[in-house]
C-alpha cells in the first residue's frame, strides 16, 4: 500500500510503498476513505523544534484526522463488523489509570497518539484499536466524516465538560479562525450564543467566519480586538472567550476582553510560556480559565453526531480543499498559506 | 381608576373605579400598558376549590403579568426614575430569609404573589416594589412585555439552574402547550435542542407549537404519547422532558418517555397528589425530576432580554389575543375556550 | 466446588458441587475470600414475587458482593494478573451503548446483574469480566473488600454524579438504617455534612446509626419524623435526603421535610408505585429528586478507596456478622431478623 | 470617637479623634467590637505603591474586617435592629448592575470596599449598609466574628461557587500560609479532603499550619515543593491547588504540582504579570484555573456559620494575636514580622 511517511528527520514526506499491515488484538484495519490534514501535520511535515522533540521513532506515517471503511478485524474484536464505516478517535487511551477509570481517557495518563506515537492515516490503510472506532452516521459523507477529530475539539471546547450554560444567550469571542475555531463560530451559533464574535487577520478566514455565522469579525492587524468586543459587549466584556490561536498574546487579549465572571477556554498551543495579568483580569473578575485538549471518549461524538447529522451546524465551508494523496505537497502548501480551510486527503479517489 | 376586582367568594370579577394608590417606601406607581391572562388567573376568575383556599384577602385586584411606564415613585426609591417602562416580577421576596440571602429569591420562605396575595395589574395601575421591575429593552414591544413572566418560567425550565447542557443536541419534549409549553418548544429550538416534540390534545395548540418550532406534534387523544416519543428517539427515550400539563396521568407519562440519565422538570401544577412508578422509571433510570418554579431574580430575566430582544425567540405566534380592559369577561371566556394562546388586556389602548 | 445455588422455584438455596468454571474470553476466576449478603438476596432466597419474575434461569449461584483472589485467567486478558486482590464491580456493562460511551456504564442499556442474571459469588470461585474488577487497596481487609458494592451505592448517593456541595455544611438526613443507610450516615459525616440525622424503626440499627455518626436518630414508630427533622433545622427542613427504605411512605415522608431548594436522592427500591403531592413539596419548593442505581465505574470506586483505606469512615460497626459457607441458612435468619448490619459469608476459613 | 486614620499619602496612621459618623438612609452605626488586621492593611499603613494607586481619599479610616453592635439605625433601615451583633461583608455592591441582578454581588461591576474606598473599621463606630450587615451566630465569639471576612475568602475557595466535589476524597495543597491559608487547611479538613499538604516557608506559620490539621507541611525554602507533592500523590499530582501566597514563582509551581484534570484556585494577589506554561502544565493537564475573590453574598455566610459555629472548623489557633486600639502600631509590627496568625485590635476592651 501507499504511505506518505516521515522517513527521516528533515523537512518533508516520502510517498513510499510498504506492506498492508495486520491487525493485532482488538484492533482492526481500516482503508482511509479521507484523512484531513491538521496544524500538529504541519509541524511534523516541516520538521519542526516541537516536531523534533516530540517524534520518537521514524519512519512513521503521519495523519491522525481519519474516516474509512473497515476492511479487516484482529482478534478480540467484538463489536465491529468488516463494512462498518469509521472515524478514528487519535487518543489511544489506556484505560486502567485512574483518570481512564474516571471517565477521562482523553486525558489519560498513558496517552499515545495516532500519527504521532504510531502509525497514521496518511496511507491507504490504517490499523485502528476497535475501541478507538466511532460508527459515522450515514447522514454524513465521507469527507465530513474525517473532521471529527478537529470538529470535537471545538465542540468539546463549547460543552466544556458537559456544560454549556454559559454559551446561550452569551456573548461568545472565538481567537483565531482556523478550522477549529470556524468550527466553534458554527457551535456557539448553534447553541444559542446571543453574539459570536470571531477575531482573524487573515481575510480569507475572516470570509469563512462570516460564512460560519460570526456576527461580527475583528482583524487585529487593524484594529485593537479588546477595544472592539468591548465595544460589541456595551462595555462588559464576553462571557466566553475560546482561545484557538496558541499565540501569547492573544492569549493575554483573551483575558482582557473577558467578562466579570466569565470563562476562557485555551486549546490553542502556545510554543513558550505566556505572560498574564492573573490580578485584574483572572482573579478580580473571578475568570474561569480552563485547559482543553482533545474531545470526550465518546460523549462529544454523540454530540457531534447530532451537530452534523441534522445540519445544525454545517461545515461545508470549512472544507476548502480535496487532494489525493499524490498532491500531498501540494495540499501543504495550500494549508501552509493560509488561504485556505480544511484541506483533505482523499487516497481512494 | 379603574380595576377588575375580585369583590366577592364567587367566580367572576367586577370592573369598579377606585383611587390610585400611592406608592409607600420602596414601591413605584405603574400605568399599565398591556397586563396578559395567565391560568392561575383563570382559577381566580372561576372561584374554584384552590382559589377559594389560597386567596386570603378580598376585595383584590388580580393579575401579575404586567407591564407599563412608572408615573410615580415612593421615598426609599434609588433607581428606577419616572417614565422607565418595566415589567413586574410578581414574586415579592423579604430579602432577608436564607434562601434570598443565597441568591433564590423566586423560593424565598416568606414569598408574597402580585395578584394573589396583594393588589395586581389588571387596572389602569399598580403598585410594585422597585425591586420587583425590570426594564424593557426597548426592541420589545409593549405587549411582549407584558409576558417576561410566564416566557420567564420556560426560560427557567429550560436552563435549570442555569445548565443547558443537557438541552442542547438532546431530544426535548415539552408535555402540554399552554403559552409556557409553547414558549419553550421556541427556547429549546433557540439553545439546540436536537428535536423537539410537542404532545398536546388540542388542536389549535397544536398548529401553535409547530409554528413555534416543534418538529414533531403528538396528539395524545389519537395515540399513545409514550409510544410516540420512545420510536422517535429510536428507543431511547427524550434525555429532557419538560412537564407543563400539571396533569397527573401526563407526569406518568413523561417518567415513561424519559431517557436512562434523563432530566425531567415540573412546572406544571397537579391538583391532586400524583402516582409514580419509581423503581423502574426513576430509581433504575437515574433520572433527575426537578421541581421548577417562577424564575430566577434576575438571571432569567438577563437572559429572556437577549431572547426576545435578538429575536433568538419569536414569540409573537403564541400572542393570539388582544383585548381592552372592559372587556374582560370576553378575553377570559377566549382563554378558556382553549382557541387561544396567550390573551393580553391592554387598559389604555 | 462448593456453590449455594437456587435450583428450582421456591424458597432457600441449596448447597451443591459442581465443577469449577473456566474464565473465557475477557474473564477471570476468583477464588472467594468474602461474599456478603444483600437484600436482593434475601429477595432471591426466599423467591418472592420479584424474584419470580426477574430471574431468568434456574439453577443459578446467586451473591454479588464478593472480594478474593484472581487464580486464573482468561484469553484477552491484559491487565489484571493472578494473584491480584480484587473486588468485583457487579454490574456488567456492554461498553458500547450510548450510555456506556458517554462515561455512564452503570445505566448501561444492556446491563447484567452478578447473581441476578448469571452466576454470582456464593461459591468457591466466581467468574467475572477483567474489566469489572477492582484491585483492593492493601489498607483494607478482605470483609471489608467484599462491602464495596453497598458501600459504593451509599458513596454514589452522597456524591450525586460527582457533586458533594449540597452535603458540605448542610443537614443530611437518612430514611432507613440498613447497611448502605448506615454507610450513608459515615461518608455525609466524612464529607462535612453539618448534621445528620438517622430515621430508623429497629432499634438494633438506630444504635449501629448512632455508632456510625448520626446526631440524631428519629424513631418513626415513636415520633412524627417529619416534625422532627423539622423541629432539628429551625422548621427550614434538611438541605439533603437520603431515602435507603423503599417504602412508598416514607419517600412521601422525605419530601415533605425537605428544604426549599433541597435534594431528596432516592436509592432504596419500592415494590409499588408511590403517590406524592408534587406541587407542594416537589415544585413550589424547587426541590431535585434524584434517582440513584449502582455506582460510578470506577470514580465511586476511587472515592470509596479513599474513604475505606485512609480511614476517613470505619464501616466496621456495620459488619456484624460472619459465617462459613455451610452456615447459609444461619446467616440468612440473622439477616432477615433486623438484628444485624452486614452479614459477610467467607467460603474458605 | 477615636479611628486609625491614614491622613496623609506617608507611611503610618493616627489616632485622631473625630465625631461619631450619623447613619445615611439604609445604613447602620456599629460599635466596633473587634477588628481584626489584614494584609491589605498593611499595604495602607506601609502606603505602597500599590496603596498609592489605589487609596482615592485622605483622611480615611481604614479596617474592613469588623464585628461589632448595632448601636443606631438610619431611615430605610426595615430587618437589622439596635443590639444586633453583626460581622461586617466589606465589598458594598451597587445591587443593580448586571452581576449583582444574577446574584454574584461580590464581583458587582461598581464595588466599593470598607477602608479602602471609604472610612473602615479602626475606630470606636463604623457606618455600614444594613445589607451589608450579617447577624452573627450567638455561638461565635466576637474576635473569632471579625475575621468572618477572611475565613470566608479561604471557605469561598475551597466551595468553588458551590461545588466542593472536587476537594472531597482529594489531595489539596494550600500554596502559603498566611491567615486565609490557615483557615483553609483547617476546611478542606471539614469537608473531606483526602490529604492536605501546606507549603510555607516561616516556621511560625509551619506550626499553625499543623495544628489547623495539616498532613504534610512542606518548607520551600528547604525542599522543591513540586517534587515533594507529587512524591506524596504517587506521581500524579494534586487534584486541588489553592494559592494564597500571591508570588509569581508559586503559582507557576502551583500548576505543576496539580493533577491532570485538576483544580487551581487563585485568591493571592501577584503584584506584577505572572508567567506560565499554559501548554503543558494547563491545557494538555485540561486543568481549570479560578480566579476567586471576596466571598458568595451571602452563601458563604451561611457556610462560615455552620463551619464556626458548630466546632467543625476551630479557627482560634490562627488567632495568636489581640490588641487594644492604642497599641495599633505594635499590632502591625507583630503581623509584619511574620511571627503571627491573625491579628485582632479590640477598641472597647
């Protein structure tokens, strides 16, 4: 089978040819229908510091944003059946430590990742644990089906921890638009944001947040973003701000834009540490500020299910681009430039 | 002035002139713009068992959704000024009991009602602790104002205790479509719900809550509504069911269509104790019953001010009658013909 | 081995060899250290009417609280090795509902009872899914080890899906001292409860309540328990009820000495439907009743390691009684005279 | 009357006398009875930088942790009579701002604070709002009923606006141990805390910290407390942090001693941007960082009652030192030389 792989540590990916793999207990073999790229493929392709450090063993092929058929199924495998049409859950949890065991694998302890710590997506085939499978409503086509990795974290983002109370009838600010956070704009909307605001330099991402369903865009290049939601707010600030940038100060922004009593929401990474105000504008207001990774095992599936099944939120604007995986290169590049939303690799077509 | 008061233990209310009151310590004189019917007002009217045990003092003016401009305000009063135009919380709390003093004043242990245990608004005036007003945004209407109270109680039922989370991409069903059911089929729409199913019997209702928004309307005169939601949930059951009949045999019913991990809430008001299969419906479900009354001080009332001020919620279907104060018996004898949904008196048009 | 087995439709149990089962896939054996006795088994011992009617094949083993050591291991068994100490979590889930997939195995809608629907542990050996094991903190003894699942209903009710706020600093009462009541009486005590109370007939258990924390002990053979636990809050009535007695009456009972706002969580599991008088002590009062089964899998088990291992609650007044296997009959009589806590058998001393 | 005035921008404050100050509309006169000495009192009498900015008006009586009796009452005063013993709540809220009408007065968008913004309680009398006033339990003494105001900044950390789940069966650590830490240890003891681990550097306050139920104390200034909390949580951290110390440095060790998935409470006041690694200590640990401020009005109140009154909670070790008004200069000597709890003037005795 094909494989873009990450043969050595530099820049760049081989399209090689290696074996079908087998799948192992509990798991099962899947032929990739759509892998979309995202940032964190970015980084590894560039072969980057955080790259470098964090990719222990090579060649591995990258690629965890994954949507595909089973084809085969290991031993141990009980519930899913060879033509079952799956999206991959990328946290392979262990669960038996304490924070799997309460419920929370996708922070747990012994957490590995797919295309990261083992072999991805970005191939005709992928090897999957069976519990790591989520069946794709057939309401939703195959392309649709390889964002639900991105698509959970902005919706996990929103429910934070099962609870979005303080999303309806909220003023809601999104910090970066990049798919997950067009994504987020569509949510918030979706359930009952009084006002989303989404704050982006880039103009072609602006366009998308708009298409998204942002009342109002700020381009930061332009104007002062904690003047402008400050403004849109009548003064009092948002109630939800959702950090998708990763940017330090952005993140410090965040905090100034933020109501009393309000929450801030962080799943962008920032690559150094970030310098903030914690006297006025976290501890004063009484802000909550919340750490985010990943999306809940398998309760924001169930959600996202709903989301995209019944058209409550519909992301095809997101998804600018489709490639097969020969124009690899070329759809890193369209990534790379901005110009672009969700870029997906299609091996099969 | 003029008020339609209760003069006497009989059903019926009598339209008589009495002096404008003024305003004591605390208090605002209202003029009155539109003052809407609500079904306790009904068993007022009637005199029936509960109105004849609960009414303690008469003569008495009725009606407590109210809204009007200030004309006059008593000493002791610091915000509100002549010519605000405001609406009446009709739960008069004592400030002082435990539960006013850890933010529930809509259960405070001294409660008094507007219209039921002092003078209420179906006059020319009223008078209402400044405590007790809200000012309008001035993008609703008069008579929308009028309603903050009842859309208040579907706001409240829906955000339960100020969590949404299991509203939004959940099955909702709202039993009985009354003006508070028909409000919230149009909140549950508004803070995404999934889907959500109306059941009620009459028919005028009926076309009233799909107009609201319900996609699915059950007529539980023609089939089973239990029945009815489980196959429209696959089985599962509604994860939200919201009781607004107060009708004991529908409270059974809503246990039964109800979710394993559901949550259903009871606003509406059986006459007679209410029996209930807890084991298999309940205890073995895990599902929440939450009692829901009047609406939080002021949070919901934040909070219905950016659903009817945006237009998240329309509910001007659910507005099907107007009628000026001396005709009263008529808006009355409409409201309880059930070809209606909310009727509002408007004294001084 | 030796297994107390129910081998036809009538009252008792039957002490029978049969072979030793084989662990399949997924399984291990345990050898049984101590099983104790719950009131389901008094249920199924002396084939009642819900007996009859729940279980499903006959000859079966029944117990399911049961603690010993694993001897053996099945094919796809990962984690736990022989040798291991555990505690068997016995509800057996399919892992794979929408109930299980968003963190509620314990509602699981396919769930199997240990005893009830297969075989159970008053026996030699027991089979049971890996997964359903709990490795026993070294801190607790075997008796105790083989309590987790009581003492796990009684954490999982105070607990309330993960929130303990409504215990701290409030009063707390419980309606029926039978094992798990009592336990409930230690971990509100442990969890800062401001004062509990005990509502209790038998003599027997009022004194174990008293050992085990309660400030007061109602008699409701003696006094009005309502009045009392009114008259012990200042007339507000108990932030928290505890209903461990499944009998329809007393339920009636906890809502009415409930405070306004409070939460009454119902465990104890009543043969026939329950009449309540919802507006007033259910909606007026903006009261929560809350449905409670089995426990959290595994965060109640993290909680209880906690409680039991540090010595936060000493359930040891609750165990009262010990016997071998041969002396079933014995054990069962000491059960149903109420002259006894917790019965434990121990099938190899 | 006789106050501690600071009357001009320099170090220090005077004796002066002045007249007793008339009760306005809604207001009390107390005699102070106690009035204990808080850091940010010390700020004023050293006038830093900080003061500086801060302190609008001189001459200004400072003090704002204060109980004492009613000994007059101004017009529109209606619940709190003359010999009322009362504590004051120093965070005077404008009741009409959004935060206040959704009953989070104590971060009320125009808050004023006794002895800061206006004349505190170093004096014979002060004048306070009647809603500002809380009755004291008849079971607290008067000095320990001073210091209601930092007692309840620790009880409002701990109680996370509502929500004690997370401290009950969990490792806490309380990050400096000044008074409000003190207090904090001796309640996350109250309400289940698994195991509390103090870190504080002063010997003094070591002690105190062991006597208020401390596990472990851990001294900084000899050991790397992140080591030595996660050696004491088996590695994987504290599920609750609570920082009181306000140094930068701290709380960046604040989130990598806390667990994945766990809780950091802000309540210390850093002076200057405090620098964190978001990334892997907050959003990859899907932590939540509370800034806390003030107290729940008048919810922790209510807690603080129940805590002090009922012995679940002895604050008296912290309370090492009392002083007559006269020896207010020695007072502030004792409390700066970090060889004290807390510090209480006694202007009648």
């Amino acid at each position: 089978m094909r494989a873009r792989r990450k043969t050595g540590p530099t820049a760049g990916a081989t399209l090689v040819e290696i074996p079908v793999p087998r799948p192992g207990p509990g798991e099962v073999l899947i032929e990739v229908a759509a892998a979309s790229i995202c940032g964190t493929d970015l980084h590894i392709y560039r072969w980057d510091r955080w790259a470098a450090g964090r990719i222990q063993t090579l060649p591995m092929t990258f690629g965890h944003e994954v949507a595909g058929t089973v084809v085969a199924t290991g031993p141990e495998v009980h519930h899913i059946e060879r033509g079952a049409f799956v999206s991959a859950e990328g946290h392979l949890f262990c669960g038996f430590c304490r924070l799997c065991r309460s419920g929370r694998m996708h922070i747990c302890e012994n957490l590995r990742i797919l295309g990261v710590d083992l072999d991805g997506g970005f191939a005709d085939y992928v090897i999957l644990p069976e519990r790591n499978t989520w069946e794709v409503d057939p309401r939703i086509p195959p392309d649709v089906a390889s964002i639900h990795d991105p698509f959970g974290n902005a919706v996990h983002t929103i429910f934070n921890g099962g609870d979005t109370s303080d999303v309806a009838t909220s003023a809601v600010v999104v910090l970066g638009c990049g798919p997950i956070g067009l994504f987020a704009v569509g949510v918030a909307r979706a359930v009952g944001a009084r006002q989303v605001v989404a704050v982006e330099p880039n103009e072609y991402r602006q366009d998308l947040a708009k298409r998204m369903g942002a009342d109002l865009v700020v381009d930061p290049s332009k104007e002062d973003p904690v003047a402008a939601v400050l403004e849109a707010t009548g003064g009092h600030g948002a109630e939800v701000v959702l950090e998708m940038s990763g940017v330090g100060e952005v993140i410090a922004q965040g905090t100034r834009m933020l109501a009393r009593g309000g929450r801030m929401s962080l799943l962008g990474l920032p690559s150094d540490p970030v310098t903030l105000d914690l006297t006025d504008q976290v501890i004063f207001k009484e802000a909550r500020i919340l750490g985010v990774t990943g999306r809940e095992i398998f309760r924001t599936w169930q959600q996202m299910t709903t989301l995209l099944a019944t058209g409550m939120v519909d992301v095809t604007p997101v998804i600018t681009h489709r490639f097969p995986l020969e124009r690899f290169e070329e759809a890193f590049d369209v990534m790379a430039s901005g110009r672009s939303g969700k870029v997906i690799l299609l091996p099969h077509t």
